[in-house]
C-alpha cells in the first residue's frame, strides 16, 4: 500500500521507488550484521526484539509522513526491521522444533507466513476501501507491539553453545569460508524462485491489465481478483504440501518447485496467444501456487542441511538476501521487457526456460548436516558428530537421518 499512500500526496514514481530501494539496500547490509552476530552467539530473540521497535517507530513515522525526508527515514527504518528479523527467525525455527523433524517446522511457519500475507492484503483492501490507506501502518505497529508482549513473556528457546572464538582467552580463528560452496547451488536457485515471486507481485498485473498478443486486457478490479486468488491458493496449499515435502528431501522439493514454477510460467506466457488467454491464466496460477509452496519451506531447510550450525546465522542471512536481490531486480528487468514487447510472452518463457536451466543444481544436494530430533531439546552441539550421514552403498541418507 505504500506507493499508494504517498502516490496520494503527489509524490513522484521516482520518489516512492528510491525510498523502497533504499530500504532493500539497508535490509541488505543489517542482514549480513545480524547473521554474523547470530553466529557470535547473539539469542535470536534480541534481533526480533528490536525489530519490533524498529518498526513501530517506522509506521509512527509513515502514519504521519507529508514530506520526502520523512518518508525516507520511514522506510530506512523499516528494512533494518526486516535486515534483524529474517536471519534470526528462520534461524529460530530448528531450534524451537523439540522433537519435530525441522523440515515440519518449516513447512508450518510458511503456513503462518502466507495466512499472515493473505490477512494483510485483506485488511489493507478494507482500509482503501474507506479512504484510510495509512490505517495499514496502524495495523502493523499493533502487530508489531503483539509479536513484542509474546516474545517478552514467552522468549525463543535458544540453546547454542557459545562459539569457540568469542572465549577471550582463546586467538581469534581466522575466516573459514570452506562451508560455502556447498550452499551455492541452494541460493543460485532460491534467486531465481523468489525472482518468479517478485515477478507475479509487479510485471504480471501490468501483464493481465495491460493484455497480451490475443487476450484482452482486464480492468484492475479483475487483475486484482486473480492476485487475490492465487494468494488464497497459498493459504490453503501451503501447509499440505509443505508437511508432504516434508518427509522426503530438499532435492526433490525444489525440483519439483522449479518444473511447476516453468509449466505455470509457460502457461501465463501463452495465454497471450489466445482470446480466452484469462482461463489459461487462472490454470498457471494453480502450478505457480504449487511451487511457491513447495519453494519457501524446502529451500530454508535445505540452507539447514547444507551449513554447519555454527555457520547458520550468516547462511540464513544470506539465504534472505536472495530475496533482497530478486526484488530490486526481476521488477526492473520484467517491466523493461514488457514495455519493449508491449506483452508477457517473452518474459514468461524465459523465466519458465530459466527455472528448467539452474534445475541440475538441485540434484547434488544432500543432507550434509541433519537437525537431531532426539531428546527433549534441540542443542545444535551435537550436530557437529554427527548427522552427516550418507550411506556408502547407494548414496541416500542413511535410516537413522531420515526425517
């Protein structure tokens, strides 16, 4: 809602774009401190903390906001809020699961996420419709304040060890970096699923309004009611198909994300192709829903299997600034491809032939460091002997690592 909101004011494109980039620049840089202070042994739950804070004083900020330099600061602060919180929360997860598989948890928090998404639209749609746009920064510092009383009363269990080089008197470890490369096909792909996700948020609605070669361009209230209904595909997909690609492995998770994430894009740009390209547009949204849900919960567990727990904090930093990158840049991209063709069939084939390209580098990925479900409590120090278990016959996780 905020281009809205400050569109409303006369404030220019240009300056409701340089403020949300602003944001996404900062959320990138607090990211990476956060992840690395995550590592140093920081609780996850003090970046949540001041995540709260920030972002109250971000919608205090918005609610009155009249001028750029207002504007700005509320948006500064606001991807700090979401620079803290990604990285700890995701980091949060495993080690909140007890005795449930994380693959599970993972699965349940995206349900959260999307019926969280799915209420938000609902609620900044009622807020438009009475004239009161900035009530949705209301809505958010109430939220805000909530998620600040639970974790107060209720903290994050956070049972990690403290990393070995923070003891003053041991010599600082130099940079170990050797951890990595085995999670670089796991962000390769997650670029290009939430660079799909950003694309339906900003070039398919130009698409549907504008129409394709054939298909007839809709007006914005109908737009809009496809968007609505593929977000409520997610509400109800995502919990079933994220406890179903729960049980098996990230490979075949983000394999299959990745074909239904192309055969939705195929159909989209098609649908160009044809007078009733509106049909075959609500069927490209059903594998698009699919794959989204099969995506967020299998690509975050995946960053668990493929990175040492001492390292996961910066691993989950990272993870989310894939989807920092895909934001600022598949909207700019997509919209200057569909302003130079005047329709989306080029954009769609090639982000479906895109998804079908980086699908081989999920074929190696194998649970290197798998969560211990055994006990009472999830202490990440004994994940350091021994879960890298691979059985030397076949290939496949052994019986004891199966989730």
């Amino acid at each position: 809602m905020t281009p809205l909101v400050f569109n409303a004011i006369a404030f220019s494109a240009s300056q409701v774009g340089s403020g949300l980039a602003v944001s996404a620049l900062v959320g990138t840089a607090v990211r990476l401190l956060s992840g690395a202070l995550l590592d140093r042994g920081l609780r996850c739950s003090w970046p949540i903390r001041v995540t709260t804070l920030l972002a109250i004083s971000a919608d205090l900020m918005l609610f009155q906001a009249d001028t750029y330099s207002a504007y700005l600061l509320g948006q500064l602060l606001l991807g700090s809020a979401a620079g803290l919180y990604w990285p700890a929360i995701e980091l949060a997860v495993p080690l909140n699961c007890g005795n449930l598989p994380s693959g599970r948890g993972y699965a349940l928090v995206r349900s959260s996420d999307a019926l969280g998404i799915g209420l938000g639209a609902l609620l900044g749609t009622i807020a438009a419709t009475l004239g009161h746009l900035r009530l949705v920064y209301g809505v958010e510092a109430i939220c805000m304040a909530s998620v600040l009383i639970l974790i107060s009363v209720d903290p994050l269990l956070d049972k990690r060890p403290l990393p070995e080089n923070v003891h003053p008197d041991k010599p600082t470890k130099k940079i170990d970096l050797s951890w990595l490369p085995p999670l670089v096909p796991v962000l390769v792909v997650s670029v290009v699923a939430t660079g799909v996700l950003s694309l339906q948020q900003s070039a398919l609605p130009l698409d549907l309004v504008r129409g394709g070669l054939e298909r007839q361009g809709l007006s914005e209230s109908h737009s809009s009611a496809l968007i609505a209904f593929q977000l409520t595909l997610l509400v109800l997909l995502q919990w079933p198909v994220g406890r179903w690609l729960s049980e098996r492995s990230v490979s075949f998770g983000l394999s299959l994300s990745l074909v239904s994430f192309a055969a939705g894009c195929l159909l989209i740009g098609l649908s160009a192709l044809t007078s009733s390209g509106t049909g075959l547009v609500m069927v490209g949204l059903l594998p698009m829903a699919f794959a989204q849900a099969a995506f967020l919960p299998t690509a975050t567990e995946a960053v668990v299997e493929e990175t040492p727990p001492e390292h996961r904090g910066l691993a989950m930093a990272m993870f989310s600034q894939c989807f920092a990158i895909s934001a600022i840049a598949a909207p700019v991209l997509g919209g200057k491809l569909l302003d130079q063709q005047g329709h989306g069939l080029t954009l769609w084939v090639a982000v479906a032939g895109i998804s079908l390209a980086v699908l081989p580098l999920v074929k190696g990925l194998r649970p290197r460091f798998k969560e211990s479900v055994q006990g009472p409590t999830n202490n990440l120090s004994t994940l350091k002997q021994g879960v890298q278990a691979v059985s030397g016959t076949n290939g496949r996780p052994s019986p004891s690592t199966n989730r």
